[in-house]
C-alpha cells in the first residue's frame, strides 16, 4: 500500500514533501505534490502533516 495526494485538495505547501524519509514526493503542475506510489514506504509522516488532509492511503 502507498499513499496519493488528492491534487484537486493540494494547496501546494510543501509540508509533505520535507517530512518524507525517502524523498518520494515530488514538485508538480501548479507545484502541487505528487506521491511515487513504488517508493513510498507508507509510514504515514505525509498524511499526518497535511494541513488540509488531502493525502489518503491507496
């Protein structure tokens, strides 16, 4: 299991993208962030930083 960001919520803050321990968060469109399904660990750091609860489990 991974996690995605919902990038229709995403306001683009950045927050997940500096507590991911393996850097699988990455600047995209509009500098929304996008999640790398096949790296990401699922610890969940992301999801519980997110200020507008945008990141889910997939």
């Amino acid at each position: 299991m991974a996690h995605r960001i919902n990038k229709e919520e995403c306001i683009a803050c950045g927050a997940c993208q500096s507590v991911c321990p393996v850097s699988c968060i990455s600047e995209v469109e509009d500098s929304k962030r996008e999640i790398d399904e096949d790296v990401c660990i699922d610890c969940g750091a992301c999801a519980s930083v997110c200020p507008v609860s945008c990141i889910s489990q997939v």
